[in-house]
C-alpha cells in the first residue's frame, strides 16, 4: 500500500508538472527568439532562488526544503515568458525579485498571497519601466554573444543590436486607417490569424495546458471561464475587416498571453478562487477585463493587471458562488 502523500509532496508534484508542461511553449521561444528565452531564464531563476533563499535566512525558516517545493522557480519561469526577448537584465531581475518579495513573502509564503506573485512581478515592471517592457526585439537572428550584448549592453564588435516593432495587438489597437486584410498584409508581425509567432506559442502552450488538465493538476472552470468570455466579447465586438474592427475571436484567443495566462496564471491555487463557481467567475472576470483592457486601455496585453484586478474580487466571488450576501455592518 502506497504513503499518503504529504502537502509538500503534493504542491512539489504540481510545480514540476507545471513546469514541464511550459515546455513546448519555451523550446517554440527558443526556436522563434533564439537564446532570449534561455537567458530570461537563467537571470529570472537566479533571482527569484536568491530573493526566496534571502527571505527564508531573515526569517530562520529552512531554505533547502522551501527551495525544492518548485514555487519560486515557476513565478520565475512565468516571468520569462511573459517579458519581452533581450530585455535589459535588471528589467528581469526586479521583476523576479519583486514577485517573490513582494507577491509572496510580504504575506507570509507560499499559500498566503492574495496576489498572483508572477504577475505582480510582471505589472511592478511595467508601470515602472514602460519603455524596456514595449521594446519586443525582432532580431531573433542574434547568437549567444548577440543576445547577451542586447541583454547587458555589453559592447561586442560584430554583433548586430536589437531592433523592436509594434506587438500584433499595439498594432491592431493604434490602427485608424487599414482594414484588418490590409493591415495583416503590410505587417510581417501579423500571421494567418494572429501574430505570426503568438499564434504557434499560444498553440504550443494550450497543449501544455491540455497535459495539466488531464493530469488533474488544476479544474477546468478557471480556463474555461477565460477563454469563454474573451471568445464572446469578441466576437460580439468584431466588425469583420473594417478599419474599426477589434479583431477576430481567433486573434484574440491566439494572440498576447492568452493561453499562457488561461493555463498557467489564472490557474494558481493560492490567489485564485477555491470554490468550482468561483473559479469560473474569476475566469469569466479575467477573460472579461483582459479584453476591455486590449481594446480600450493603454496596454496592448492587459491579463496581467485583469489577474491582480480579480485577485482582490475573489473574496466577494465566493460568496456569491455560494449564493450569501455579504453580513450588513452595524
């Protein structure tokens, strides 16, 4: 008869399963950006490991048996992705070390933020350093010693600099004049339905997303309610190809981080709801604001601050999921 697992042994399980199910969506990076995956990983891992081990020395609590849960390595690993190619290196290590400080610790560790860590991490950044965050280099041609030029500004002869282009969805959102056929031909960012890249990574990372499901690692109410209310909400907002149009319930699900942030964000037991209702209320809430945000906000990709937006609702959702009003105060 098999030991009963334990609850360190249960989450350790969970994190490595997440982790190799971000696996096709990054070797899809490492084909499409060249080595700015791999170095957003190593510099995001480094910090968040150090952030977490500095933390847990303040604190006297044990650093190895923390390390090896895995949690710390999957808010960094979300970072990676989520942040542009050959960003500078200290745009990725505030952002690693700002999620586990500040979207983990501050609270007390893993299980008591209320905040998605990674995501925390992610909008810290991006309100603070608008500019690194909206540079997408283009030039995925670069070698090793290219990319680490880009990333630390190392001044090697030879090497070409990065150079950066409009998102597919920046593109589509400033766009006044083109139609969407005119606008998917004059731009080489634009693919057969989305972005020419997003598409085959938000692909890549539905199958890793499909894997976790069936391995039971999460419900499917949270993804389910994300992708529902986005593939609604656009297609009652598409105008077809007009020069107005908001873009097609394909473009929308294939396009930013919408599969990543379906699978692998929303999807976080800790700051996410706990109840089956709940969890697709909060779905619906993130597909909903995600959305919103695309169309009519200052940021091209909005799940990150849509996740920390329903974050702070996810009280409220439970209650209603279990059909109670909040008790009146005297």
């Amino acid at each position: 008869m098999r030991p009963l697992e334990t609850p360190d042994e249960r989450t350790h399980q969970a994190m490595r399963r997440v982790l190799l199910a971000t696996l096709p969506g990054i070797a899809l990076l490492l084909w499409l950006q060249g080595w700015a995956i791999l170095i957003n990983l190593l510099l995001a891992a480094a910090s968040a490991l150090a952030a977490e081990a500095l933390v847990l020395g303040v604190r006297h609590r044990p650093i190895a048996a923390t390390l090896r849960d895995g949690s710390a390595l999957v808010s960094a690993t979300l970072l990676a992705i989520a942040l542009p190619p050959y960003c500078p290196w200290w745009l990725t290590v505030t952002a690693a070390a700002s999620a586990l400080l500040l979207g983990k610790h501050l609270y007390g560790g893993l299980g008591k933020n209320p905040f998605n860590p990674a995501m925390l991490g992610y909008a810290l950044v991006l309100v603070s350093f608008p500019g690194p965050m909206t540079h997408w280099s283009v030039n995925h041609g670069m070698d090793l010693l290219g990319g680490l030029h880009a990333v630390f500004g190392l001044h090697l002869d030879g090497q070409p600099d990065a150079w950066a282009q409009a998102t597919v969805l920046d593109a589509l959102r400033i766009n006044k004049s083109l139609t969407l056929d005119e606008l998917f031909a004059s731009n080489s960012a634009f693919g057969h339905f989305a972005g020419r890249d997003s598409e085959w990574v938000n692909l890549a990372f539905l199958a890793g997303g499909a894997f976790l499901l069936k391995q039971k690692v999460f419900s499917w109410h949270a993804p389910v309610g994300m992708l529902g209310s986005l593939f609604i909400l656009s297609l009652l907002c598409w105008n077809g190809s007009g020069s107005d149009s908001h873009g097609s319930p394909l473009f929308h699900l294939l396009s930013g981080a919408s599969m990543l942030g379906a699978f692998f964000i929303v999807t976080e037991p800790a700051s996410g709801a706990r109840s089956p209702r709940a969890r697709l209320l909060f779905g619906m809430g993130v597909g909903t604001l995600t959305y919103v945000i695309r169309i009519w906000g200052a940021y091209p990709d909005g799940v990150a601050f849509a996740v920390l937006l329903m974050n702070l609702a996810v009280p409220a959702l439970e209650r209603l999921a279990a059909g109670r009003a909040e008790e009146p105060t005297v």
